[in-house]
C-alpha cells in the first residue's frame, strides 16, 4: 500500500530526486547525441568506417552496466563522471545508427536538386539533408532517452540516480511507498520527455505539418 501521508510530507525529496534525474538523462542525451552526431557524420561520409563505429558503440551497449562502472569507479570514483560515462556510451549505437539511417534516407532526387542548384557539400548536408533526416533523428533522440531513464536507476547503486536512489532507499527500508513513487515518477519523465520531443520534431519539420494539413 502506498503511503499518502509520507508522499505529501516528502513532496521536496521527490522532486529533487525527480531533478536529479532529469539533470543526468540530459547530460547523457545532450553529450552522446554531440558525440554521436560527429561519428555519423563521419561514418556517413566515409562509408567504410561506419562497420568500426558502430561495432565499438555496440560493443559498449553489449557491456552490463554494473560491469562498466565497477571497471570505471576505480579511476573516476563514484562521481556524476562515471555515472554519465556509462551513461553517454549506452546512448551512442542508438543515436549513430538512428542519425546515419535519417541521411540514408534522405530522397535521391531532393539531393540531386540541391546540387544542380549549386550546393556545396556542406550546404546541402546542412540545407537539405539534415532537415530532412530529422523524423528519423529525433526518433532515435526519443528511443534513447527513454532508454536513459531506465538506465540512470542503476546509477543509484553508486551513489547517483535520482529516482533509483528514492528505490533504493525504499528495498533498504523494505518502504515500497518510495519504491512506487520511484517507479511511477520514472515513467511520468518518460513519457513527458518524449512528448516534449514529439512537439520538437513538429516545430523543425513544419513542412510535415503542411503536408498532413
């Protein structure tokens, strides 16, 4: 049974861990999505090295997260940095993929049109191609968002964690009142976030909206 009285009266903790939590999903998202930005670029200029790329990021998506911190701790400590290293590198084969399969799919003839109109390769990378990848992008953003929620709980087993460290409190003190509210507030982020990421990709592709009108 959920205990009422101690979730009007732990309002304060809640949502500081909720902060928390949304601070370490955005962080992990933000930096992997840099990073994986510039690898698909390369990857999807460079074709051969795609193959290299994305076998390292699924190398390091394969790896158990309780594994790859116990491998980072002894040289980072049990610091935001080695939460959002295991964090970052969980995000990357999901957004290298979702953002060279975008280009990919970028129509033939809308890249042959900017061409003959006198784009540059960069121009059009960032004219055309780009805007046209973002459905497919911002797929993957939401994909590994929600997957980084799910995975910042772990981080409370090394001293971060937002809402798993209101869990963990809650297994600890055999409390599931904590662990409910950890539970439900995990999944209200999830789906906040990914409406909020929906609404995103409406506002940059407001020639989809034109279309479905």
């Amino acid at each position: 049974m959920i205990r009422w009285d101690w979730v009007a009266a732990n309002l304060d903790e809640i949502a500081a861990a909720t902060l928390d939590h949304l601070q370490l999903t955005a962080i992990a998202v933000g930096v992997g999505f840099v990073l994986s930005l510039v690898l698909a670029l390369v990857a999807y200029r460079w074709r051969p090295l795609y193959g290299p790329i994305a076998g390292t990021a699924g190398l390091l998506y394969t790896i158990p997260s309780l594994a790859l911190f116990a491998v980072l701790v002894p040289f980072t400590g049990l610091t935001v940095l080695t939460a959002e290293i295991g964090l970052v590198s969980y995000t990357l084969l999901i957004l290298i993929r979702g953002i060279v399969s975008g280009l990919d799919g970028v129509p033939a003839d809308a890249v042959e049109a900017a061409t003959g109109m006198g784009y540059t390769r960069r121009q059009r990378l960032a004219g055309v191609e780009l805007p046209l990848a973002v459905p497919v992008i911002i797929t993957a953003v939401r994909l590994a968002t929600v997957t980084t929620i799910g995975l910042v709980m772990v981080t409370a087993l090394i001293g971060e964690g937002g809402l798993g460290q209101l869990m963990l409190c809650g297994f600890n003190r055999s409390f599931p009142t904590m662990i409910y509210v950890g539970v439900v507030m995990s999944v209200v982020l999830a789906i906040t976030l990914d409406l909020l990421l929906v609404g995103l990709q409406r506002l940059l592709t407001p020639w989809a909206r034109a279309r479905a009108a």
